[in-house]
C-alpha cells in the first residue's frame, strides 16, 4: 500500500508541477497593458466606421469633464478619445488588430508584450523571443508605399526625382542582411532629394507584381515612371552609382573656356526661353545635388557646371570673382554679362538649391510658347487680394522689331512688381491670340495689352495701349502711366473677350531632334530589354518570350504559306485551245480573291469565229468569262488598242478571256443574242432595222456555262447634233445597267471612236465584283459565223 501510494505520489508531482508552472506562467506572461479600443468604445471588432463613430459620440457626451463631475471621467474621456483616434484610421486599427500597436511611435509590428500571443490572434513566437533584428525598423513606417498610394503620388512626383525602392517581406534573411547598407544609403540621398519607398511582399501582393518584383529583397530605381532593377552587389557606392545613372545624360552640361561653348551656352536663353545656372566647384564630376536639382527643374532652367580646378577656367573665374573655397552658382536671364542672383555656401543644401531656383524659375520677359507657361505666368484671378496682371507685348521676330523688345525687357526690369507679369508672344507663332486681342489693328507694329484672366475657361479683361509701342521714352512714360491707373482703378480694364488655347510652339522640333529623342528611347527600350533577359527569371521572362515567338511563328507561317500557295513557274504547261490557264471558280465573286497580276506586258484578244465560238463560248469551262468587244473594219484598230488598255489589269487573272466580234462581217449575231435574252424585242419583221443598229464598242462578258451575259454599252462623251436633249445627259452616265438599246437610237453613232471604252475600267471592276445585273438566255445564238481563220492580236500596253 505505501508503495503504491509512493508511486502515485511520483507520478503526480511532475503533472502538478507541470499545472503549477504553466499556470504561473500564463500570468507571466499576461500583458502588463490591458488597453482595448474595442472594450473601451464598448463595439467589436468586426464593427463598422459608423458604429465606432456613433459609440465615440455617445461616450464623448456623457464622459466630457466639462458634463460629467466623476473624479476619473478627464482619465476615461481621454481613452475614449484615444481609441476612437486608433479605429477611425484604417491602418492605424489594421495594426493594432496584427500587433497591438496603439501609435506610431511603437514599431510595425512589435505588440505591447512579447513572448506568446493570446490564441484568438494565432498561436506563435514573436522574433524578439530569438532575439533576430526585425527586417522592418520602426523608421520604415514612414517610407512604406500602398499601391494607390503609388499610383497616385509616386508615379507622378517620379517626373521630377528619382524614387529607390526596397521589396521586402517577413522572415526574409537576406532583407536583414542588407539591412544596414540600405539605412546608410537612405541616410546619404534622401537628404539630396532621392525619394525612399518600401513594399512589404505580403501585405502589398497587388503593388508588388505592378512592379515585377517577384522575389525579396529586390532594390528598384524609378525615374520618369519607368522602373530599373538593381542587380550588382548591394554596396552604399553602388547604389549611389545606380541612382546616378537613372538619370538623363544631358541634364548639366560641362561649360569650359577652351572649348568655346561658355558664351553660346548663355546666349541660348532667347532660343530655349529659359535661364541659365552655372555652378562652380572644384570637383571634377558633376556632384550628384547638383543633378538632382537640375533634373528636377530641368523645364525651366539650363544648368552648367564649371570645374574649378581646371587650369583654361581661371579667367572665368576672375570675371564673375567666385571664391574657390566655397561652391558658387551664378543665375543669368537676358542679360549674359551679369548675373541676377548669386549664392555661395560651403555645405551646399538640397532646401537651398531649390529656393534658389524656384525664385528665378522665369526670365524677366518670357515668351509665352504654350499654355501650360501661360497659365504659370498668368494664372486666373482667385481672390481680390491676389489680382494678377500681364502686361503682354506682341512683337515680331525680324532684326527690326530687336530695338522695341530689348526697351520692353529693360522697362520690365526696372518696373517689376508682385502684382504684373511681363510677357511677350511672336505674332506669327501665336495668330487665334493675337486676333482675339487685338481684331480690328494691323499687327504691322508692336503691340503692348494689359491682361487680367478671369476664368479657367480664357475669359480676359483687356485693355490695349495706344499708338502701339516702339521703346522711345514716350511709350515708356505713357505704359507707366496706364500700369498707374490700373492699379488704382482695377475697372480701368474695359474690354472683354475669350482667348484660345495657344499654340505649343515646342512641338515644331526639326527632324533631326526628332530623330534623336526617338534614337534615344530605343537605346534605353533595348537596355531595357537586355536588362529584363540577362537578369530576370523565367516568370519574368515569359511575357517577352512569349511576344518574340508569337512574332517569328507569324512571319515564318506566313512565309510558308506563300510559298507552298504560289504556282510553280518551272512547271510545263498544257497547251490550250484558247487563251491562258485557269482553275474554276464558283462565283463571278471570287473572281477578285483568284485574280494575279498581269505576267506579260502586252494583252492578247482572240477573234471569235466559228472554229473558236464553241470552245469559247457555248463549251466554256464553269466559272470562266470570255469578254467580247463588237467592233467594225472602220474602227478595229482604235478599239483594240483602246480595249487592251482598259482591261490590261485584268489580263492576270486565270478565268478571263478576251476576244472581238466583227460587226460586218456577223451582223445577224448581235441582235439574235439580244432579242433572245429580251422577249419584248421585235419580230423578224424589222430585222433591216435591227442591221441599221450601230453595235460598235459594246462589250459583253458572257459565262457559256449558266447561260447569262453582262452588257457594257458606250459612254456618250460628245453632244449629239441630232439630238435635242443630249445636253441634258451626263457626261460620265455609263451605260451598265444591262438593259438593251432602243431601236433607232442613233446615240452611238455620234460619239469618237477612241471614247466609247473611257468608262471600261469600272465597269471591269464591277463585273470582277459580281455587282452587274446579268440577262440570260434559253440557249446562244446558233453558229452562223462564216468560216475564217482564227487570228490572235497582242496589244503592247
């Protein structure tokens, strides 16, 4: 008995233990902070923005101090306050529902305790537990990117700095690797102006395959909405390098003495209608600040940079006296020998730089070249106090008209005010404006208008001044004294009118700019590309695999098919009793889908006689159509030649033959085939009428095997003096419609041989279409062709 009890007793002390240490450790780790939003506004936590905001309300009104006299109601107001402030924002609740994060100055991801988590969040081990550095720091929060985020705000502010972007994701020990590298790098260019981004893989899915990263850690260059990856060794110098080259090779341009290119760079602002920025330092490269600010304001200000430490500047130097211990920047507008604006620091700033540039954005007269630089300059009235006006002056571009625009810069300078904006458009460049404004005066002189906008819409108060402007001291003293007036007397603006939107002067570039932007967008599309196969995966790789095979399948499908589709020339050819080789075809329709170009240069017409009228007309072969012309001795050789150049664009195709009919010698053969394909033709009776009737340069396009015919009839192209109302028909009416002529009609005869076929080319395009009416006939004519031989013609085209 005592040995069983003494073996229950050492079975049941290790499970009592057991109990007894996780019980005291489920205290222990109980969190110390037992803070719930949830719990606090009294909702769950699947409850609705409205729910949490009509909770917050009611609990703000019953616990404000200034209502409620409890001693703990400022303590319980302040809760409330704080809960609500957490669960309104979406991420803000979205963290403390993952970690329990309750600000933003706690860590992504780090909850109020450590250790276990409560079972209803998901059984696991915090990282701090092994003690690994966590691959997202608590400063990352503020460069983490959203995919809207990036659509809206990134992608677009990418026009004016490059953005380095870091993919990342939980769990990833090779982002902890690079971990330190890549917050040397942020602390080195964000300072310069580098936009810093990061996409965590697993919570941003969508953002990540918009970028192509596919795998983590990946380092992305963004610049001008294009995106580069990085693939070298992640090293603080190579990062900084890879940043470097994102950027456009012609923003600063090297300005040196002995290379003669110092004065054309400054004289450059009247073409390019933008100032020019020298910077001066002593080193040899471009400093990567100074590419930044240039590429960030490169529409409005050429930047150069002179270095130094070479030897030909020091003249440059002792002109403009730039201290060589301190870089130096020297602003220039219209006028090249002296600067505007100078600015000189050891530690050269990022904050600096773009003050500087942004306060001599513009020249001191800028030419109005688009209607983005219009609406910069000249922007739309919005508030009394703001009142912006434009003092315009519409000039020439000729050596004459230099005098009057150099007094308009010099008036500008000296009179230069927050409230005007001195401009000045080419009449030639900018024609709908300066018709709006000024449409009753020749523009044969310079011309000064005063311009407030009012509206969006180019709705302008305007007022001109008079006798125009030619830089004498009296239109100086008479635009001062209207620019006076009107900023005492805002009405004194008394016209009013619509503008145009202007032109963009910007887009007339030669062809060979032209030709090098476009030379320049392939070279990077092919780095592009090279870049994607030499490192990309085989997921990456797919899309473009995919295109470049698509692409050789097409051309090599096509060129097979051509060639197994073309007849062979080497291949004998049966000789036939009758023109050409043909296949069959079962619609006249088709006919334009068989068709070849013409083989030979010359068309060959075969007489039809009656060794040839059954092969070629009663016993032709299905599908094929013998175009015959009726013709006389008189006009046999104007016709041929005039048939044989209508229808020599035809002579390629393999079911159609051409052949003539000789009216005199076969005169009974006509009217049989008409009378029989209408039954409303007269009797034998008036068979010496139907002689009378000139047939000559009527076509017909018979198929022997359906019985049917197609009738082309001459276009009268002349007046009939024995015809009254000939003046009345139209010149170009074809007579296709394949009825026949009436008895007696005289209308042929008066028309020029060597006209009746001018409309023959159409209506073989018709026929060829299948669109012309058809007349059939019970049988053809019976064979009373005398016998002749069977003469063949060929007509050189």
């Amino acid at each position: 008995m005592t040995d069983r009890g003494t073996g229950w007793i050492a079975l049941t002390c290790p499970v009592t233990l057991a109990i007894f240490l996780l019980i005291i450790t489920s205290h222990v780790v109980q969190p110390t902070n037992e803070f719930d939003p949830y719990k606090v506004l009294g909702v769950s936590r699947r409850a609705s923005h409205v729910e949490i905001k009509r909770a917050y309300k009611n609990l703000a009104r019953e616990w404000h101090p200034d209502k409620n006299k409890d001693p703990s109601a400022a303590d319980t107001f302040i809760k409330i306050s704080k809960s609500y402030e957490i669960l309104s924002n979406e991420e803000r609740r979205s963290n403390f529902d993952r970690y329990g994060q309750m600000d933003e100055n706690q860590p992504f991801g780090q909850s109020q305790h450590h250790g276990f988590r409560h079972f209803d969040n998901s059984f696991y081990f915090d990282e701090s537990f092994f003690h690994f550095p966590r691959s997202r720091d608590f400063a990352d929060s503020k460069y983490m990117l959203h995919h809207a985020q990036f659509n809206n705000d990134i992608l677009p502010d990418s026009y004016k700095r490059p953005y380095l972007i870091k993919v990342t994701s939980e769990w990833c020990f090779a982002c902890i690797h690079i971990e330190p590298v890549w917050k040397e790098t942020v602390l080195e260019l964000e300072p310069l102006g580098v936009g810093i981004g990061i996409v965590d893989v697993g919570s941003e899915r969508r953002l990540a395959n918009q970028l192509g990263a596919y795998r983590a850690p990946s380092i992305i260059g963004l610049v001008n909405g294009r995106m580069t990856f990085f693939h070298q060794h992640v090293v603080r110098e190579h990062l900084r390098q890879f940043v470097e080259d994102l950027l456009p090779h012609n923003l600063v341009e090297r300005v040196t003495i002995n290379d003669n290119n110092y004065q054309a760079f400054l004289d450059r602002w009247h073409v390019e209608n933008k100032p020019s920025l020298l910077l001066f330092d002593q080193v040899p490269v471009v400093p990567l600040l100074y590419k930044l600010t240039a590429f960030a304001f490169r529409h409005y200000i050429r930047f150069g940079y002179v270095d130094q430490g070479a030897t030909p500047n020091t003249k440059l130097l002792r002109q403009f006296n730039i201290n060589t211990y301190a870089p130096t920047m020297l602003l220039f507008k219209e006028d090249t020998e002296k600067p505007v604006d100078i600015i000189q620091a050891r530690g050269m700033k990022k904050q600096l730089m773009d003050e500087f540039v942004t306060n001599n954005k513009f020249l001191q007269v800028p030419r109005l070249v688009n209607q983005q630089l219009f609406d910069e300059l000249c922007p739309v009235k919005q508030f009394h106090r703001r009142r912006k006006y434009c003092v315009l002056l519409i000039t020439g571009e000729d050596e004459a008209f230099l005098p009057g625009n150099k007094a308009f810069v010099d008036f500008a300078t000296v009179n230069k005010k927050d409230i005007l904006r001195f401009t000045y458009v080419y009449q030639r460049q900018q024609q709908p404006l300066c018709q709006a404004l000024l449409p009753n005066q020749a523009a044969a002189f310079p011309q000064v208008v005063i311009l407030e906008r009012r509206s969006q819409a180019g709705r302008v108060l305007f007022r001109s001044v008079s006798s125009g402007w030619n830089g004498s001291q009296e239109d100086k003293y008479r635009l001062h004294e209207q620019l006076e007036l009107l900023q005492k007397d805002p009405t004194y603006l008394s016209s009013d009118t619509t503008l145009p939107e202007l032109n963009n002067e910007m887009k007339a570039v030669s062809f060979f700019l032209f030709f090098c932007l476009w030379m320049n967008a392939a070279y990077d599309y092919i780095l592009q590309i090279y870049d994607g196969l030499l490192y990309s995966n085989w997921r990456e790789m797919m899309p473009i695999l995919s295109l470049i095979f698509s692409a050789l399948f097409i051309l090599f499908g096509t060129v097979i098919i051509q060639a197994f589709s073309e007849p062979s020339e080497s291949k004998p050819q049966k000789p036939k009793p009758h023109l050409g080789c043909c296949s069959p075809v079962n619609s006249p329709l088709l006919l334009l889908f068989r068709s070849r170009p013409p083989r030979k240069d010359f068309v060959e017409v075969t007489e039809l006689t009656d060794v040839t009228y059954t092969s070629n007309l009663v016993k032709l072969r299905p599908g094929h159509i013998n175009v015959v012309l009726v013709l006389t001795n008189a006009s046999k050789n104007a016709l041929l030649r005039k048939f044989a150049k209508e229808v020599f664009s035809f002579s390629g195709t393999q079911t159609l033959h051409f052949s003539f009919l000789n009216a005199d010698k076969h005169h009974h053969w006509m009217p049989s085939l008409l009378r029989s394909a209408c039954p409303a033709w007269p009797s034998e009776s008036h068979s010496d009428d139907e002689e009378s009737l000139d047939y000559t340069g009527h076509v017909l396009a018979l198929n022997g095997h359906k019985k049917y015919f197609c009738l082309f009839r001459p276009v009268f192209t002349g007046d009939d003096p024995n015809d009254s109302s000939s003046h009345s028909r139209s010149r170009s009416h074809s007579r296709e419609d394949g009825a026949v002529p009436k008895r007696g009609s005289s209308r042929a005869t008066s028309i020029e041989v060597h006209h009746k076929l001018d409309r023959l080319g159409l209506w073989m395009e018709r026929l060829m279409e299948g669109t012309l009416p058809r007349l059939y006939v019970s049988s053809w004519p019976t064979n009373n062709i005398c016998c002749t031989l069977k003469p063949k013609y060929s007509f050189l085209v």
